[in-house]
C-alpha cells in the first residue's frame, strides 16, 4: 500500500528540479544580456571619446579659427549621405577657416559612420567673457539626439544646440541619456 501512495514523486522531484533550473537560466540570460549592453554602451562611449578628442586636437592645431569650429561642427550635427562636402583638403591648398570647415565636416562624417551624433556649444556654466575660449564637444547616440536651434533670419541668424537631452544647465547629465561632453579651449 505504501508503494503506490509514492507513485510518481519521483516525478514531482525532477519536475521541480527541472523548474529551480530554469530560473538559474533566465537570470544567467539575463546577466549575459546586461552585461552585453554594457559592453555595447562602453564601445559607444569610446569611439566617442577618439571621435570629440581627435576634433579637440584639430582645433588646438587651428587656434586662429576656434571661434568658427562651434558654427561648423554645428553646420554639420545633422549629417547623412546627402550632406555636401566641403573643399578637400587632403586634394588641394586650403586657407585656415577651410581647415576648420573641412575638419568639422570629416568629424562628422566619421562619427555618423558610428551612429554618433555631434554638436558644440557654450559649456554649462561658462558666461559670455569666457564663450570665445572654451566650448563644449557633444555627441549624441541612441534615442538622445541633439537638437540645433536657429534665431534670428537671414545674415543675423544664428544657431546654438539644445542639449538638454543630454545634460542640464548646471552640468549634471540626464538619467538615461547616452551622450558625452567634453570641453575644448
């Protein structure tokens, strides 16, 4: 009579075996898949990193036209195939201002090859006495995007980057954004 009562615990015990398995996978897969994405956004923020440091060093080598680099770089934030290049200066002689244009047009182009998005703007914090000195690198990838601003018409129009999606005024970047500043001068 006992041997029929024990009928099929046997069973039982792999079934809920098998189930204590099954968690222990899930949360294996899901640990993989985090640790994936952190991978995923650390390779972002690096190429990010060579793409707005290799823009930096370009300015500091072109001093005389740092004030134009925010107008160039911002020119080309929206970047695609269709953009137009600008004089090749890997071709022909070039004056300083179209160094800067072409420097800030093959920086953008390497960093769309990436899915990477750039702007430049006043840092958070700087006053106007400081603006002609130090600028901010942005770049944007994933959801947050930059997004220029145009005031003003014709030849008094002027443009600046809303980067609010990425950072707030007061420097402190937005929870979940996916972007980077990086300060020229």
């Amino acid at each position: 009579m006992i041997i029929k009562k024990q009928r099929g615990v046997g069973l039982m015990e792999v079934l809920v075996a098998l189930l204590l398995l099954a968690i222990g996978v899930l949360g294996y897969v899901a640990l993989q898949l985090r640790a994936f994405d952190a991978s995923a956004e650390a390779m972002q923020k690096s190429q990010a990193m060579v793409i707005m440091r290799a823009l930096a060093e370009n300015m500091r080598v072109n001093k005389t036209q740092i004030n134009n680099y925010p107008v160039f770089v911002r020119s080309y934030s929206g970047f695609d195939a269709t953009t137009p290049s600008p004089t090749n200066c890997f071709d022909s002689a070039c004056s300083l201002n179209q160094v800067a244009q072409f420097d800030a047009y093959q920086t953008a182009r390497n960093a769309n090859q990436l899915g990477i998005h750039l702007t430049m703007d006043n840092c958070p914090g700087v006053t106007a006495t400081m603006t002609m000195r130090r600028q901010c690198i942005y770049a944007f990838w994933g959801k947050t995007q930059p997004v220029i601003v145009t005031t003003g018409s014709g030849s008094s129009a002027t443009t600046s980057a809303d980067v609010s999606s990425c950072m707030g005024n007061d420097g402190v970047y937005v929870n979940g954004a996916s972007c980077l500043m990086m300060e020229a001068y």
